[in-house]
C-alpha cells in the first residue's frame, strides 16, 4: 500500500487502511507467540523441547526474512505497473 501510495498516487478507502493494519498486527503476534513459545517450552538444559533447536531470536529473524520478502514482492509488482 505504501509504494502503490507514493509511486502511483493511489488512495485507499478506510477499509484497504483496517485491512493493512489487521495484517501488521498479525505479523506482531506472529512474532510475540514465537518469542512466548521458546519461553515456556525450554527444558532443564535450556533447549526447547529438550533438543538442540532454534532459539526466539531465529524466529524473530524468519518473521523479518518474510516480511522483507513480502515488501520487495509488493514494490516489485509496483514497478512492474510503472
């Protein structure tokens, strides 16, 4: 929505605006609920589960990576209009 707004001078109505903010809001508690997760199911020996595995701060990096994909998938198809 954002480049579609500053390259193509588009305007949204109030419902495309509660839509984008339903979506960053999930992706908000996408990230806490993997942050939460790592905390309650550490075992004795500090791994989740008991087993060597990746820690809140990988997950926090994968909820990152997908969201910098979906923004470069966003301004590509922009571009690709101009």
């Amino acid at each position: 929505m954002f480049f579609t707004k500053v390259f193509m001078k588009r305007r949204y109505k109030w419902v495309h605006l509660v839509g984008g903010i339903v979506c960053v809001c999930g992706i908000v508690v996408n990230t806490a609920s993997d942050i939460r997760l790592e905390k309650n199911e550490k075992g004795s020996d500090g791994s989740i589960g008991g087993t060597s595995s990746s820690s809140s701060l990988d997950h926090v990096k994968g909820d990152i990576c997908a969201v910098l994909g979906a923004v470069l998938l966003g301004l590509d198809d922009v571009l690709s209009e101009i």
